[in-house]
C-alpha cells in the first residue's frame, strides 16, 4: 500500500476511534446512578483514543519507512552473489539501473540476468510494502484496543489530552533545533575536510578566488587559488549599497504611513508596497540586468566613467528595491506600537510633529527598526539570483561599485552546480563559504541583539 493511502486509512481510523470513545464516555455518563458534576467532556475521551490509535502507527511507519530501503538494497545485494562488483559505487549503478527500469521497454532493455534481478527486487519491495502495511495497521488496532478499555469516567482525559499536545510541541522545538544543530554540524564536518586540504589563512586572508582544479597536474588550472576575501568584499559592497537604498526608504515610507497618512491611504499604500517582497528574485534579476544595468552604464559614459556591463552598483540598487518592505513593514509595526503617551507628552512640552518622531517615536521604537534592518541586511547577504544576472561572476577585489563583483552565496551555488563529488577542494570550499556566512550573520545577530537590549531597557 501506499504511503499516502496508508496516512488516509490511519486518519479515517483514528476519526473512528474517536466517534467510538466518545460514545462510549457519553453512555457511561448516561447510565450514572448519581448525576454528578461532569468535569471532563466527551471529546476529550475521544482526541485520546484518535491520538492512541494514530501516534504509534505514524511513528512504526516512520521507523519503517527509515530501514525498508536499506533493507531492500542488503537483500539485493545478498541475492547478487554471483554479480563481481570492484567497489560500492558500481554496485550502487548497478541496482540504480535496475530500479529505473520503471516501463516495459525498460525492462525488456535489460540482459537476462538483470531482468531476473529486476523481477526478485519487486518480489521483495512488494513483500515488504505489506508487512509494514500490516503492522502499522495492527499497531493502531492494538492501540485502539487497548485505550478503550482504559478509559472511563474516572480517567482524567483532558489531562492526558493536554500531556499529550505539550509532548508533540515540545516534539516539534526539537525538531527544530536538532535541524540547526544538524545543520551546522554538517557544514562543520565538511568544513574541517576543506581545511585540511587548504590552510585556514589562506582561505581567509587570501586575495584570489579561482577554484578551478584540473585533472591532471600538467593542464590550466591545476593550481587553485582559494582566497575569499573578494567574495566577501563583493558581499558587503553589494549588501552596503542595497541598505543604503532599502534602510532610508524604507523608514521613511513607515514613519509616512504611521504618522502622516490618511487611512484610506495607508490601506492602499501599504498593501502596496508590501507587494515588492512577494515578487520573485528572478523577475529582480531581468529587471536589473535589462534595465538597470544598461541605463547605469549609459549615465556613467555621459558622464566620462567606465562602468561594467555587470556592475555592483545595478545589483545592489535593485536589490535595495526588493528588501524595502522588510524594513517599512516591521518599522512601521513598531512606530504605531509606541506608546501613545510619549507622542503626546512631547507635542505637550510644545514639539513639533517632526521634532517628537525624530527625538522620541524613533529612539522608542529603535529596537524594532533595528530589527528590521538586520531582516533586511540578511536577505540582502543570502540573495543569490540578483547577483548573478547584474553583477556577474567575477571574483574582482574592489570596492568600486562600477565594476563586477560576485557573492559568497553566488560562489557556492556555482561550485554545487551539476553532478558533484565532494572528495575534492573546489566542492568542499562551498562548506568552507557557507560556513564563514554563518559566522559573519551570527555576528550580525550578536551586534543587533546587544543594541536591542541597550534601548530596550532604556524605554520600558
């Protein structure tokens, strides 16, 4: 059976075994001698049988579901005595063959001797499929069994109930965390194996990215250079360039919308602007290499200046565009969320509107604007697409925003392209990127954090 069939059968079962226990608790009730107080309702006897009957099914199908292809692939290989394979790798293109052979015209394509194989790995999917078919489904028919006999009057469901929920949340923040812990265990891992390929300072302080690595030692580019300095400089170049635009239109479209504006014009205004972050980095992308970019190198030769047909400048410019509602959105939330007590304290002592926003609305909501920021900032570091179609991918070491630059994220999505194998520095730097970005936006975060803190104290 399949796995979705399988969750829908558990599901239809899980709501019978609820209409079951509460009928049963409703009856109980019913047939009470003393009419007591009722302090637990029916439902609540029936979200536990539902929840016995589902929980343990899903979580033996999940356990199952983590070994049948490891299993399959061992029996495989047992029955594949006679097949002389030099590594795992050839016995892994071996069985790949086998289970792509998904047609008739496919299988018919095989030898005989795969065909035979082909025929003995369907026995044994098909094999597997129904004992874990059938145990899930007796576990949840031994759950239900057993809930129902447990529960009456006197069990205190809505306890169990509530037990059972804090359990799946406190499941569910695990998950979580253990994902970032994964995470940043993995690129660590890989990471380590970079390093001990190519010195750690070279990595940092060096000045030319070319990770190009040949084949043989006597061809072009057998000797890589893995400097990421001008990635990062490229970085922080484009990202400055797109703060400069998003951080002051953005604020300024907030304090606009909280302060100055009609409500008819902020609920149309606002939606508005709030459309820019909901259109694909793509569409950016064609926006700022046909657009932008030409018009930016036609002013700078009208002018006299040379600006690449790539430049950072088009890319950070329209990037600044894309980023301006996640700093106007959240400033404006905190601007109108200023206690309206200050405003008018200050407009009482005889301040203008413009001299109570600048001294008292802003320093007040200046935790949640530095939020914002920082929001804004980390897309701003994490954008990919941009970059490539406006400026490039030339690892240049400049701080010219005329001139092409590319990105840490841009590099690592380069060097992960098509089929890779991670046994080699060119993939392995990608680990090595990704990992230094970790640490450049924690650091971000340490500094935003401290500054939030400090104001935050100083308001409330």
């Amino acid at each position: 059976m399949k796995i979705s069939a399988l969750i829908i059968l558990l599901l239809v079962f899980a709501a019978f075994s609820y209409f079951m226990a509460k009928q049963k608790i409703t009856t109980a009730y019913r047939q009470r001698q003393q009419k007591t107080k009722i302090l637990t309702l029916p439902k609540y006897f029936g979200y536990v049988a539902a929840l016995c009957s589902l929980l343990p099914a899903l979580i033996v199908m999940l356990l199952l579901q983590l070994i049948e292809e490891p299993y399959i692939n061992s029996e495989i290989s047992n029955y594949l005595t006679h097949y002389e394979h030099s590594s795992d790798n050839d016995l892994g293109l071996y069985l790949n063959e086998i289970k792509s052979a998904d047609t008739a015209d496919k299988v018919a394509a095989l030898s005989a001797e795969k065909q035979q194989v082909y025929h003995r790995y369907h026995e044994i999917e098909t094999t597997t499929k129904r004992t874990h078919t059938t145990i899930v489904l007796s576990i949840a028919v031994l759950f239900v069994i057993w809930g129902m006999r447990k529960i009456n009057t006197d069990t205190p469901a809505r306890k169990v109930f509530e037990k059972i929920i804090e359990g799946l949340l406190l499941l569910a923040a695990s998950i979580a965390i253990m994902t970032t812990v994964g995470i940043v265990f993995s690129v660590l891992f890989e990471s380590t194996r970079f390093f001990g390929e190519v010195p750690v300072l070279s990595f940092m302080l060096g000045t030319e990215w070319s990770p190009q690595t040949a084949i043989r030692a006597d061809q072009v580019g057998s000797s890589a250079a893995f400097g990421a300095v001008p990635l990062f400089i490229g970085t922080m170049l484009i990202s400055f360039i797109a703060l400069l635009v998003s951080v002051p239109l953005g604020l300024m479209s907030a304090i606009y919308l909280s302060e100055y504006a009609s409500h008819s014009v902020r609920s149309v205004a606002k939606p508005i602007l709030e459309i820019l972050a909901g259109i694909p980095t793509v569409v950016y992308g064609f926006f700022a290499a046909l657009t932008v970019a030409p018009w930016i190198r036609g002013l700078g030769e009208s002018i006299g200046l040379s600006v690449a047909s790539e430049s950072a400048l088009a890319a950070g410019l329209v990037m600044g565009i894309m980023i301006i509602p996640f700093v106007s959105s959240l400033s404006d939330d905190v601007l109108s969320a200023v206690p309206q007590s200050l405003k008018e304290g200050s407009l009482g002592l005889g301040a203008t509107h413009s001299e109570t926003i600048i001294k008292v609305l802003i320093p007040a909501a200046l935790p949640g604007i530095v939020g914002g920021v920082l929001l804004a900032a980390s897309r701003a570091i994490g954008e990919t697409m941009i970059v490539v179609m406006a400026a490039g991918l030339a690892a240049n070491l400049t701080v010219n925003p005329l001139e092409a630059v590319t990105t840490v994220t841009v590099q690592i999505v380069t060097l992960l392209t098509g089929d890779q194998e991670f046994d080699s520095a060119k993939t392995l730097a990608a680990f090595a990127l990704g990992l230094m970005l970790f640490v450049t936006t924690l650091v971000l975060n340490v500094i935003a954090l401290h500054v939030v803190r400090k104001y935050r104290e100083q308001y409330e």
